[in-house]
C-alpha cells in the first residue's frame, strides 16, 4: 500500500495571501494598543486585537506570540491587519528591525492614490513618528505575516 504525501507550496501560498495587498511600516514608542485606538480615532477604524490572528513563531525552543488587530470593511471589501513586529527582542519580519508595527491592507478597493492618503492620515496620530509603504520584494520572511 503506498502512501500519499501532499506537499504545501509556500511560494503561491505567499503569493495568493498577499494578491491585492498594500504594506507600510510604522514606527511608535507607543504600546500597539495606543497606537491603534489612535489610527482609529484618526482614520475612522475600528481596529480591535483578534486573538484567533495572534501569529506565534517558535525559536531556539521557545515561543514568542505576535498580537495582530483587525478591521473589516465590508462596504469596500477590505480588511486592514495591524501586526505587532516584535516580542521579548524576536522580531516577526527580522529584516524589518527598526519598525514597530506593521500595517497590511488587503482587497483591491484602495489604489496607490488611496493608500498614500491613508499614510499621510496616519502620520498625524500624535504617538506615530513614521510611516512609510513597504515593498514586498524586499521582505524575505513574508510567510511570517500568514495567519
């Protein structure tokens, strides 16, 4: 009798998640709790923690857990992802030392005019000190941001 194995393809299971996507980092001293109650006072979100998301990496035999909050927009099919990057000096995406926090916007509802409106808002929240787009290409460890 022989056996069957299947076999995950992270390459198109990395490119279909992220079909549609937009990527900023944002950089704040702020716990990620702050931060998002004030991108959501400042942008009209209701960013809240979803415990079901939280991404939890394994290193050197112990575990480190990555809060992520969410935000559905129905009305535009979209979804926003608010990744904290970093836990206990772990780091979600380790290419990406210096940001904080990591803003993913999924659905093909915001173009680039869009998105940069969305940035620029959201370099006005007081405890935010940068944002800037991100380029996928230059993000090795993306399969980390798949939950």
């Amino acid at each position: 009798m022989s056996v069957l194995k299947l076999k995950l393809d992270q390459e198109q299971l990395v490119e279909d998640f992220f079909e549609d996507t937009w990527l900023a980092g944002i950089i704040s001293q702020a716990r990620d709790y702050q931060v998002c109650w004030q991108i959501n006072k400042q942008l009209g979100l209701d960013l809240r923690v979803n415990n079901s998301l939280e991404i939890n990496l394994t290193k050197n035999r112990r575990s480190y857990y990555f809060t992520v909050f969410e935000y559905q927009e129905l009305t535009k099919s979209a979804a926003h992802y608010f990744y904290n990057n970093h836990c206990k000096a772990e780091f979600l995406l380790p290419e990406l030392k210096h940001v904080d926090y990591i803003w993913l916007i999924k659905g093909n509802y915001y173009q680039a005019a869009d998105v940069k409106l969305l940035t620029e808002q959201c370099r006005k929240v007081e405890t935010v000190q940068l944002v800037t787009l991100l380029d996928m290409k230059d993000i090795k460890n993306k399969i980390n941001l798949i939950f």
